[in-house]
C-alpha cells in the first residue's frame, strides 16, 4: 500500500514568502507547491485541489479572499 501525503498550497504574489513556506509544509510531511499570485492559484485549485490552502489574503491585482 502506497501512503500519499496530504497536498498543500500556499498562494502568495511574494515568492520569498511561498518558497519558505513550502519548504516548512514539506519538512512537516505535506507534498506542498506554491502559485505566485491569483490566476496562478485558481488554475491549480481548479486542476487538483488541495488538502489544505495557506492563502495571502493581500494579492496584488485580486483580493486574496476572491480566490
């Protein structure tokens, strides 16, 4: 039997932010990727949506919260 880990996102336009963050989910034992902004995160949450999302509710462009 194949154990898969749990899917994270984190959606943030700032790419320091996303990048350290991915890094502390996977260390925690999620299989995690980032998007870099709005259509970025709809596109991915629409093909394969995720166990659990950590959203910057401060987008440029987009409200975080319209995502």
């Amino acid at each position: 039997m194949t154990l898969t880990l749990p899917l994270a996102l984190v959606i943030d336009d700032n790419r320091l932010i996303a990048n350290s963050l991915v890094q502390m989910l996977t260390s925690l034992g999620y299989d995690a990727g980032a998007a870099y902004g709005a259509l970025p995160a709809m596109q991915t949450l629409m093909a394969t949506p995720p166990d659990i999302v950590l959203l910057d509710i401060h987008l440029q462009a987009v409200n975080g919260v319209e995502v």
